[in-house]
C-alpha cells in the first residue's frame, strides 16, 4: 500500500514537472502571454503593450504634480523608451498662449477678422484691448457728411470733406464714468489727436462733453456754454475779423471751454466767451478743469507740435489748442 502511494506521488511530480516544461516552452515562443506583458500583431509589427495598471506599479514618477496629489507619469512608446514628460493641469485644459499687446483671440475654427479700414492708435499697457480699440478715426461716411452739411460744414465750405476725419475716443466725464465722443478734424492731426485723447484717457482727466457742434447748431457760444469740447467748424474768428478760424480747416480743438474761457479785449473792454465762464476768466482760482502750463493736457497737445492759446499775451484763448501745418 505505501509502495503504490510512492508512486503515486512520483507520478504526480513527473506531470507536474513535464507541464511547467511545457509552459515554458510556450511562453519563451510568446505562444503564452504573462500578466505583465502582451503580444499583439499590427500591421506585421509587433507592439508591446502593458496593461495600465502594470504600467502605473512599474513607473518611477517624473516628480511633476498632477491634480489631486500624486505626480504625472511617463508614457512607454514602441521602442521601449520614455517620452518627455509634460505638465498635467488642475483643470485637464490645455494651456494657451499669452496674448501680446496687439493680438486678438479668435475662437477655433473661425477666421479672424479682416483688419477694419481705420487707423488706431497702439495697444497701451494701461488700457484695455477692448478700450483701445475705441480710440480711431476714419473718413467721413455718408452720415457723418449729411449730419454737419449745411450746419458746422457751411455751405460755403472751401475745406473738402477729404480733408477732414471722423474721430471717436472715450473720455472720463465729470461724473467719473468712461463715455464715448466724437469729433471731426483734419486728416493730418487725425492721429496726434488719436493719441492725445487716449493719454488723457490713461489719466483720467476730466472731461465733461464731446459732441459734434452741429449737436448745438454749430453755434460755437452755444456750444462753449454747454461745456461742449469740439474741434471743426466752419467759421470766422470771433473777434470782428473776416479770417477764417484754424477750426475751419479742423486744426483746432477746444477742450472743456465753460471753464476755459476765452477772454480778449474788444474797444476797451474785456469780453469772455462764454458769457457764463466769465468767473473762470481768473486765473488764480483752484480749479481742477482749469487748463495749466505744464499740465498732463498741456503737455499732450504741445507735446505733438500744438500751441495752446493760453500762453498767448492777448487775447488769451484757456480753452484752444491749434496745430499749423507747413
């Protein structure tokens, strides 16, 4: 009896022996796959793959962090080597590049917007993309013609409309908001009044009104009293004379005028336009409208070849900025 469960045993050994050997054999002729290894055929290659959670016990973390703790992990190609690693965001996003001052984002997929007939000033570093794309000026369209024709463009215009520019810029009124205004001057200072107006934008001076004159009739008084701050209009100057005004050509802008009056003396007396800034016509009070040599509002226009017409001896004109061309 213990003879036969000798053999048994022995038997039982032999078999067991002989199947590891075939196991073996077939694994070593990848006719057996292992669980930390697969064969698979691909287009005649043969491809390594390793089941992901294999992968994840097998790899040395690169260190990178990932969201949740942990660390990103290297990927293994066909050839067995490691790839580069990458950096895994909190979000799963992918990353986007920073835009520069005069980019523009466009959605994917779209086509980015042809450039807009206008000139435009430079992106700045204090304001806005968004904001600095208010500040440009462009050719008279049909509607800005039929609004200033027979008003501020008199009827005996010499100056022709291809001479003259429709300007927008945002301002800061004196309620402390952002606003948009408007004005027409003349092709050559279109873009020194561009870049004038946003200076003054990036420090927030005050600015009460910028609307066309027409708005008042192109009644310059009209417009002064309302504290309206304007450029073109076809006029004389307001001082007995026949000779046209620098406004006439669009060469001249007045800025915040109630309270930069302009004050000459005509037979003997002194005369303020307009009538209701005649308490501003001192000089010496402390007003924060007030134009001053040497200001941020002086130095924008003079700054760009402007005179300002308060450094005149007499009259003087606090208000009235003008640039003549050669």
């Amino acid at each position: 009896m213990f003879r036969k469960r000798i053999n048994v045993i022995v038997i039982a050994v032999l078999l067991a022996a002989g199947l590891l050997i075939v196991f073996k054999i077939l694994q070593y002729n990848n006719l057996f796959p292992s669980l930390t290894g697969r064969l698979m055929i691909n287009e005649g290659e043969k491809v390594t793959t390793v089941p992901a959670q294999e992968a994840v016990n097998s790899l040395e973390p690169t260190g990178v962090p990932v969201s949740g703790g942990g660390s990103a992990l290297e990927s293994i190609s066909g050839s067995g080597q490691k790839s580069e690693p990458y950096q895994v965001s909190g979000t799963d996003q992918e990353s986007k590049p920073e835009l520069g001052a005069n980019s523009t984002s466009v959605p994917a997929g779209q086509i980015p917007p042809e450039e807009k007939p206008v000139q435009e000033a430079g992106a700045s570093d204090t304001i806005s993309q968004e904001d600095a794309s208010m500040f440009h000026y462009t050719e008279l369209a049909q509607e800005i013609k039929d609004r200033i024709t027979g008003v501020s463009y008199a009827d005996n215009c010499e100056v022709p409309y291809s001479e003259l520019r429709y300007v927008q810029v945002l301002y800061w009124g004196f309620d402390g908001e952002s606003h948009s205004g408007e004005m027409i001057v003349n092709k050559a200072i279109a873009a020194d009044v561009v870049d004038i107006f946003k200076e003054l934008y990036e420090a927030k001076y005050p600015i009460e009104r910028m609307v066309l004159i027409d708005e008042y009739n192109a009644d310059d008084n009209a417009s002064m009293a309302a504290n309206n701050t304007s450029a073109f209009c076809y006029r004389v100057i307001d001082n007995g004379s026949k000779r046209l005004s620098n406004h006439s050509y669009g060469l001249a802008i007045d800025i915040n005028p109630l309270y930069n009056p302009y004050v000459r003396p005509i037979d003997g007396k002194t005369v303020i336009s307009p009538e209701e800034g005649a308490e501003y016509a001192d000089r010496t009070l402390d007003n924060p409208y007030y134009i001053r040599k040497g200001d941020i509002c002086y130095q924008a226009f003079t700054s760009r070849g402007f005179t300002w017409g308060g450094d005149w001896k007499n009259p003087k004109d606090y208000q009235h900025f003008e640039k003549k061309l050669d």
